[in-house]
C-alpha cells in the first residue's frame, strides 16, 4: 500500500513538474514572440520610406506672384527652400509659401531607373495617391537635389500596419520596386512641420 501511494504521488509530481516545464517554456516562447515583434515595429518605424522631387516645382506664395524652379534644399534650420534656376540659386523663406505643386509635365528620375520620366506622358501609378500630416521637417531628407532623390521618416505620424503598407507598395511584385512620386508639399513653421502629398509609380 505505501509502495503504491509512494509511486501514486512520484507521477503526480512528475506531472505537475511536467506541467510547470510547459508553461514555462510557453510563456518564453510568448516574450520571444514579443521581443521580435518589438524590434520589428521599431525597424520599421525607423525605416525612411524613398521619395522623389520631380524637377520643376511651381511655388504658390502667400502674397505676391508664383515662382518656379528646382528644389535643391529644404533647411529645416534656417525656414527656407532653395530654388535652382539655370546658374542662379534663389532662397525663399517657408513662411511665405503657400504650397509647393510638382506638376506632372516635369521630369522626375525614378530610384529604378537611370532615364527621367513624365508622369503626364500615360506613365500610370502604381498605387492611390497619399498624404502625409504632420511631418517633422528633419524627418525629411533631400539627398540628391540634382535628380531629387529623398527619404522622409514617418515613424512618427503614421501606424506600423500603415508603415508596412506603404513598404508592400514600395517592394511591389519583388522585380521592380517602386516609388512615391511627391505631388504637392507644405510647411507649417511654428510647429516645424511639413504636409506631402505623393503617388507611386
């Protein structure tokens, strides 16, 4: 009798034993779970999403008669834009730009692909057009003025599932990627921030 409650009571501790084991190796797998879905949010909420800047912007001004040109800076520091105009470099402050139209008869270069393109020759988008609030203007990059490639961070506006989406659209089928094509920009200087709108192609 006692040889048998002794085995009765070594199973049940190997069970519960068992048991606790289960659960502790589920609830590590859970943190393991949780810790890449952490770093994963946090990779791409950091992630900079490519841009371009076709090569003529037409500037809408608060008072007084548009202007256009080439954007070749955007400093976050100082409140101005820089225009390029054949030699001559033209600085305006953000203050007195109303908003700034990419219009679809200028040449935009493509990060895929070496030879400018005109959005308003039949090239279709690939995707809805978007527009981003809020930006903070040192989210926004301008790293080759002269074909008027940029990156913009918008960790900071928008939700991961909304980050991911914009990152389908971008990856597209995997064989030629694609990129959002700026249409329309606007400042906001007392909060420093910054309104794109853009359509991929």
């Amino acid at each position: 009798m006692k040889y048998k409650t002794l085995s009765f009571l070594v199973v049940a501790l190997f069970t519960v034993t068992a048991g606790m084991a289960a659960q502790v190796n589920a609830a590590s797998q859970d943190v393991q779970k949780q810790n890449v879905r952490s770093v994963q949010a946090q990779a791409s909420g950091s992630q900079a999403i490519p841009v371009a800047l076709p090569t003529i912007a037409k500037i809408s001004m608060k008072k007084g008669e548009p202007t256009s040109g080439r954007v070749v800076e955007i400093d976050e520091k100082t409140q101005k834009i820089s225009l390029q105009r054949g030699r001559d470099k033209v600085s305006i402050p953000l203050s007195q730009i109303e908003k700034i139209v990419f219009p679809k008869t200028a040449e935009v270069y493509l990060s895929n692909g070496e030879m400018p393109k005109v959005r308003g020759d039949g090239t279709p988008a690939k995707g809805r057009p978007e527009t981003w609030r809020g930006i903070p203007m040192n989210a926004f990059r301008l790293l080759d003025p002269n074909k008027g490639q940029a990156d913009v961070k918008l960790g900071s506006v928008l939700s991961l599932d909304k980050l991911d989406s914009l990152n389908s659209v971008i990856v597209g089928d995997g064989k030629n990627k694609r990129q959002f094509v700026v249409d329309e920009m606007q400042f906001d200087v007392q909060k420093k921030t910054m309104t794109i709108a853009a359509t991929p192609y």
